[in-house]
C-alpha cells in the first residue's frame, strides 16, 4: 500500500511564476491536508480538504493561494506570481476520515524555493 | 487565537540520558497527538491521546496527557541516536478540522 505521494519533491521558481504541488494521498483516504512549514519551524495548517470540496482554508492566504481536490486525480496547491516569502517546504496529509482524532499520514514534502 | 507551545525548543544529550519534552495548549484539547520528523524527513505520527490522565509507552517512550487536557508530555528513557529529530505535538481547534501543531522539540543525541 503506498503512502502519501507528493511531486515533484524540489521545485525551484523565479519570482512572479507559478507553483504547482500535487499530492496524491493513500488509498482509501478521501481526506487531504496541507501544511507549510519554513526552516526550523513548526507546520502551519493551510487548507483542509475532501474529495471536490473546500472544507477549512482558514490557513491558507486569501490571494494567490488555492487548493483543489477533484474527484479524479491528486490535490493541487497553487501558488500564483511567487515571491521569496514563499520558500518553504509544503507537506500534505491524508487520512481515513475528516473529523479530529485520526492519524494523518505524511508525505515527503515539497521543498519550494523562490529565486 | 489557540496556541500550542512546547519547551524545551532544544534538547542535546548524551547516548543513554533521559529526555523530556512537554506540549502545552492555551485551550482545552478534544486530544492530542504527536509526531517526530526527523532531519530532512517529514512528520510521522506516533501516538493519540484521548482521555484526561491517560498515560501510554510505545518501547522507551512515554506520552501523558495532563488531567485538564491542556498538556501533554514525552519522555524517551535512556535516548539512542536513532531518536534524533523533532517531536511535535498538535492539537485540534474547538470545533474545526484544523490541527496545530507545536513550536516543536529539536533533540540531538550524542554518541
């Protein structure tokens, strides 16, 4: 059973592109995650997500920041027009159900970095 | 806002030394859980905590979470290198999907 999947593992953009992260989270999980965590830092909740739907984004910057689950295929965190303070490695996490108290699993992570 | 902060946010030791880290939440906590993410690695979980009191061992590990809900520890005995990493802690907020996670424990382990 494979864990959680996240590509690519290291992105490199130039101020003002566009980042795309994709995780695909472990089979059977319909529950998707998405952290933010700068160096020698904790994690930072971002987004919560279920299949198709938006369940808590309080975390996650109004602008230039969105989130997507669709009903086939990986999540997706974009980040649009990328600026230096985006540099971080972003984690995903699924897990089995959505309410509070079940283990998330995480991915390896992908490490941005903003040129 | 919730926060949950956890001390030390540094721990060196020697190999065989005990290690204490503890999570401390400014709002009552459902339950609590914790990770360890190891250098360059990313978060894997280890445990949950549920119920006021409850105290559980995983080998050389022990987590407690306190009688108000509000905190939690982990104490490792007689450390080995292969402990190395950060331990966090996170709790969910009242009434959402959102855990938040702990400032974090860095334990080094020297040989």
């Amino acid at each position: 059973n494979a864990g959680v999947m996240q590509n690519p593992r290291h992105l490199v953009r130039r101020r003002g592109q566009e980042a795309r992260l994709r995780c695909s989270p472990m089979k059977g999980h319909s529950h998707v995650y998405w952290y933010r965590q700068l160096p020698e830092e904790g994690l930072k909740f971002m987004v919560y997500l279920q299949k198709e739907n938006i369940i808590d984004e309080s975390g996650m910057p109004k602008e230039r920041f969105s989130a997507e689950f669709p009903k086939e295929g990986p999540s997706i965190l974009r980040i649009q027009q990328v600026v230096r303070g985006d540099s971080a490695a972003y984690f995903c996490a699924s897990s089995a159900q959505g309410s509070t108290g079940n283990e998330q699993f995480f991915g390896p992570g992908t490490r941005l970095t903003v040129l | 806002g919730q926060q949950v902060m956890q001390i030390p946010q540094y721990q060196h030791v020697q190999e065989g030394e005990d290690f204490t880290t503890y999570c401390n939440s400014s709002t009552t906590l459902s339950n609590i859980q914790w990770y360890k993410q190891r250098p360059g690695g990313h978060p894997v979980f280890l445990i949950q905590l549920v119920k006021s009191g409850e105290v559980k061992k995983q080998k050389r590990l022990t987590f407690q979470f306190g009688e108000a809900k509000k905190n939690s520890s982990l104490h490792i005995t007689a450390t080995q290198t292969t402990d190395v990493g950060t331990y966090f802690c996170a709790g969910p907020t009242s009434g959402t999907y959102k855990y938040i996670f702990g400032t974090g424990t860095r334990l080094k382990v020297l040989a």
